[in-house]
C-alpha cells in the first residue's frame, strides 16, 4: 500500500515555511480524480437521448420512466453528506475505490437489465456510487496539493472536468446510440472504473482523520430523510407546478432538516461541523456557489429548450452546437487563477459573478429570430464568469476546512450546488413558464378557439401540437405568437438570473473584501502543520 505521497516520510510543514509542492505523481493523480468526477456529471444527462430506446425495449410506465430518470440524482443528492463525513473517518481513498467498484458493476447491471425494476435498482446503486466518488475526489486534491497556487489549479481543472461532464453526457449518448443499443451508454463507465480501482492505490494518498469519532448512523438518515423530500419537493414544482404533494414534500425536507442540524450541534460525532460556517471565506463561498447553480441550471435549462423548440435544432445537433460555448469555462477558470495571484479573491469571485451577470443581461436581447451562433457567443460571456466562480469558490471552501474535514467540506459544497440548480429550475422555469402563458393568452389571433390557445399556453411542444389540428391560415400565426412568447420567457429568465447574479456578486464583495490570498494560504499551513491526519 502507498503510504505517502512520496518515498520519503511525510514531512509537517510550519506556516512560516515554504508549503511542499506536488510533484508529477500528484499531478498525475489529479487526472485519475478528474475522469470519476467527469462521470459523475456526465450521467446525471446521459440517459436523456436513450430513454425513448428504453422505453420501446422494456416498456416501462410513466412512473416506472421517471424513477429511472430521478432515482440516480436524488440518491446521489440525498448521500453526499453521508459519503463525505464517512470518507474521513474510514479513509478517502477506500471509500473512492468502493464507490468505483459500485459504479463499475451498477453500470454493467444498468447495461443489461431486462426489466424497469432491475434497471431502477442499477440506476439507485449508480447513485449511491456516484456520492461516494464525488467528494472523496475533492478531498484527495486537499490531501495532495498542500501548496495554495497548486491547489488552486488543481481545483481548477477538477471544477472544467466536473462541468465538462454535464455537456459531454448528452454528445456522447447520442454518438453511442447512433452506433449502438441503449445499454451502451452505461458501459462507457466500466473501463474508467476498471483504471480508478487499478491506479487509485498507486498514485492517490490515503487520509483520514486520526481522531474521528464514531460514524452516527441516525444523523444520516436525518440527513437522506432531509434532503431527498426537498429535492423531490424542487423537482416536482419545477416540472408540474405547485402542488400539496410538492409543498408537503418540502415542509418534510425542512422539518427533518431542522432536527438534523440540532444533533450536528449536539451530537457527539456530527456529519459535519457547524463550526465551519463560522468562517467568513467558506460560508461566502458556499453560498456564491449555490446562487450560481441556481441561476446557471435555471437559464441554460430554459435555452436548452429555446434552441430545440424555437429555433428548430435536434438534440444531438444542440448539444454538439454549444460546445464551442462551454471552452469559454477553461478559459474563466485560467484566467480567475491569474488575477488571484494579485487581487483579493473576494474581489475575483465577486468579478466573476458579475461577469456572468453581464452575459445573462446580453442574453436579454434575444429574440425568436436570434441565430445560435449569436446565441452561443452570448452564453459564452456566462460560462466564463461561471467558471472563474465556481473553481475559486471550490478551492476557498476545501482550503478553508480543516483537513480532517475536507471530506464533509466539498460534501456540502456539492449538496449546495445540487440544491441551488434544482432550485434554479424550479424559480427560473416557473418565471419562463408564466411569462409565455400570459403573452400567448394575450396575443393568440381572435380566430383560433379559446381551448386551444389555452392548450398552447401550457407549452411551446402543445403549441406545436395544437398548431397541428389548426388550419394553415391559424397555425402559422399561432406558432408565431408562441415563438415570440418563449422567447420572452426566456428574456425575463435571464433578466432574473442576472439579478440574482449581482446581488450575489455584491455579497461576495462585501463578505470577502478583507479575506487576502496570503491570509488563506497562512490559516491552511496552520492547520496543515498542526492538525494534519496521517495518511495511512
């Protein structure tokens, strides 16, 4: 077994030193961490384009359809904080060679299953593998890259891998299903798998927290019993509208979380340590990263969808499109870990955050005749900001956290990541939604029949349905009319996106602006030299 990150014996920096740099064998760990997290987000939106191909071969039922499409996001939402707490107690590199094994043989199940139960069961285990892949990647860079310049970096490229997976799931499944059968997109998780389990102990260190308590197995279910109502609770709003079910589902979410957060103060062994939201530079970064996922998931959502039905483009087509726009996240990244070399990171997030804020504010100029080239270019001002936020955020929030608890730390970074886009969907898709209900009511030509311009106005895909029992005369005009209500839908959804985005860019500025780069880099030595766990 490894027992260090090299030969020698691990040496125990002091703050006033120099912070011992990482050398080829960590670098090229990163890229072993990078491929899991990749994954990870990458089949979160993979299943999309071979669901109908599911759907013709086991011939599921509509809810049978939506637990395979829920059940890998909610138990990979619910689990995070659990994965992560647990990750520093047993050991971050065994519990991450577990989880691939999960995921390696949860996918090759999800490959061949007969039935919809069977693959609702694979999709659960990929779930359950996937939170304990995610923060355990995260922590292992805090373990391996002690050096803040090096860590940033790292956390850099994690952050463009991490994303990078989100717009590859859709590209890659509709590549695979051109060629192949459904199963095929599962697959592709087993050889990356096979290579984390063979590598993993080659190149990653184990850490752990040599003073751990206790694993408080009531304090995890509190906290899947927390999350996962809350979750289905955003989900079911952001699809179906407010409902008793979905408000039920989130006043369960928010009570049970309440008892979770009285036995973390309490408790003998907590999940996670309150005590670090006591520290400016993580509770300002927690919170900057989940207002970005928030409005990011809300407005690309509902582009998503303006590209496919205004503009007319295919799936697979749309997803190879917006490609180009999403080099723009590397490139916000670089550029955020050059400017905080020399400017306060406070001033950089809050730079970034308002970076995106401009390019929402350019998407307000979309209209139902805007190319995607333009539409691109303008996204691509977004993804940048984006990308410089969330890589400085990550790294503020592991390097913040004690190293015994780096595992809990980017567990929460995540849970918030998950929650704020869920939330995005639902508040963003919902401002969209009543925007293009009204316009279309209001400007529907007088001839078309009042049941149908209500039918149109629940969707732009009914208004195309509708169109279709129309005559020729009616149905152009009336998908015109929609077109031009989505398009405003999709304007004051960026409009309010670019709002949330400054005020968070505000709060940024504010909360961080007397935390330095030297000051993080100094508390992080500190608690390097004295508080390090021994890797094992």
């Amino acid at each position: 077994m490894v027992t260090a990150m090299t030969n020698r014996p691990p040496v125990q920096p002091q703050s006033a030193g120099p912070r011992p740099t990482a050398g080829v064998r960590q670098w090229i760990g990163l890229a072993v961490l990078v491929l899991p997290a990749l994954l990870v987000s990458m089949d979160m939106s993979v299943l999309l384009f071979a669901m109908p191909f599911v759907s013709a071969d086991l011939r599921p039922t509509g809810t049978e359809m939506l637990w395979i499409l829920d059940i890998y996001g909610f138990l990979l939402a619910g689990l995070l904080i659990t994965m992560g707490s647990l990750g520093d107690r047993v050991g971050r590199r065994k519990l991450l060679i577990f989880g691939a094994i999960v995921f390696g043989g949860a996918s090759v199940l999800a490959a061949y299953s007969p039935s919809p139960e069977l693959l609702i069961a694979a999709r659960a285990l990929l779930g359950i593998g996937g939170a304990t892949l995610a923060p355990s990647t995260l922590a292992l860079i805090r373990a391996m890259f002690t050096d803040a310049g090096q860590r940033r970096t790292a956390v850099g490229i994690w952050t463009a891998g991490f994303a990078g997976g989100g717009a590859l799931g859709p590209i890659i499944g509709g590549v695979l299903l051109e060629q192949f059968w459904w199963g095929s997109v599962f697959l592709l998780n087993v050889p990356v798998m096979v290579l984390l389990v063979v590598l993993a102990p080659m190149l990653l260190p184990e850490y752990r927290d040599p003073n751990a308590t206790g694993f408080d197995l009531i304090s995890a279910v509190l906290s899947l019993a927390a999350i996962l109502p809350a979750i289905y609770g955003i989900k079911e709003i952001a699809e179906y509208g407010l409902s008793w079910a979905a408000v039920a589902a989130l006043a369960l979410g928010v009570v049970v979380g309440a008892f979770f957060l009285r036995r973390q103060r309490r408790g003998r062994a907590p999940l996670i340590d309150l005590d670090l939201f006591r520290a400016r530079p993580f509770s300002a970064a927690l919170l900057a990263n989940t207002l970005t996922m928030f409005a990011m998931f809300g407005v690309m959502l509902y582009s998503a969808q303006f590209v496919q039905l205004v503009l007319g483009f295919r799936p697979l087509t749309a997803a190879l499109a917006s490609l180009p726009g999403f080099l723009a996240m590397p490139i916000g990244i670089t550029a955020a870990m050059l400017i905080v070399r020399r400017v306060r990171p406070g001033f950089v997030v809050a730079g970034g955050l308002a970076t995106a804020a401009v390019g929402m504010a350019l998407l307000t100029t979309v209209t139902a005749d805007t190319g995607l080239v333009q539409l691109i270019g303008l996204s691509a001002v977004m993804v940048g900001g984006i990308g410089a936020v969330t890589a400085l955020a990550n790294d503020m929030i592991i390097g913040t956290a004690p190293p015994e608890r780096a595992g809990s730390a980017s567990a929460l970074s995540e849970t918030g990541a998950e929650f704020g886009g869920a939330l995005g969907m639902a508040v963003l898709g919902s401002v969209g939604t009543a925007v293009y209900r009204t316009q279309v009511l209001d400007d529907a030509p007088g001839a078309v029949p009042d049941a149908a311009v209500q039918a149109a106005g629940d969707t732009r895909g009914a208004a195309q349905e509708v169109a279709g029992t129309l005559p020729g005369e009616l149905a152009g005009p009336l998908l015109d009319v929609a077109d031009q209500a989505f398009a405003a839908g999709l304007r004051m959804t960026v409009l309010t996106g670019a709002v949330i985005m400054t005020i968070a860019a505000v709060l940024a500025a504010v909360m961080l602006r007397r935390v330095r780069q030297a000051d993080l880099a100094a508390a992080a030595a500190d608690r390097d030299g004295s508080d390090q766990p021994q890797p094992a």
